[in-house]
C-alpha cells in the first residue's frame, strides 16, 4: 500500500509517494503551473489533489473528476507535515463516489 507524505521546510514543499517525489501530473490536468499547497482550497491544492488520486487509481477521468471534491475534503485539512496512507485515499475516494450517487 502506497504511503504519500508532505512536508513543509525552510527550501519549500516535499511531497513524495513512497519516499519518491510525487508528480504533479500536469499532463493529465494543469489547474496551476505553481506546483503543490495544502491547508487550505485552491489551485495547488487541487492540483496535489489530483496527484494523489490520479497515481492511486491510474485512471485520468476519474482522477480529474475527484480532484475538487478530493480537495475540499482531505487536502484542505491537512497539516503543515502529513501523512496518508494508500487506505486513507481509497475511502475518501469511496465516500466522495457514494455521495454523488
């Protein structure tokens, strides 16, 4: 199971999916060319949103149809230094998919 971690320092951001720094994927979907942030709703934070969701499940429309609601719901929240485990992801992702039905 896929661990994802940031972090923030004095040299910026880190994100890293299993000690491997994390994509941001702008070819599956660019909502900003500023990179990642979290704690709070916005461009970067989405684009991390889609990050995550979209090296979980490897499916593009999906990950790009996640993105905001991934965002609002688990992105938004986090701390300055985090974790979330591959788990984490797959629930928040069952819960944002059973709520629109």
């Amino acid at each position: 199971m896929k661990t994802y971690e940031g972090k923030r320092n004095m040299d910026g951001l880190a994100v890293t999916v299993d000690g491997r720094r994390l994509d941001e994927h702008y070819g599956v979907k660019e909502f900003t060319r500023w990179g990642f942030e979290w704690t709070y709703e916005g461009a970067s934070p989405q684009q991390l949103a889609l990050a995550i969701v979209y090296d979980h499940l490897g499916d593009r429309e999906r990950a790009i149809r996640l993105s905001e609601p991934f965002m609002k719901k688990i992105v938004a929240d986090l701390d300055n230094d985090w974790v979330l485990k591959g788990d984490e992801v797959a629930r928040a992702i069952e819960e944002i998919e059973q709520s629109r039905h």
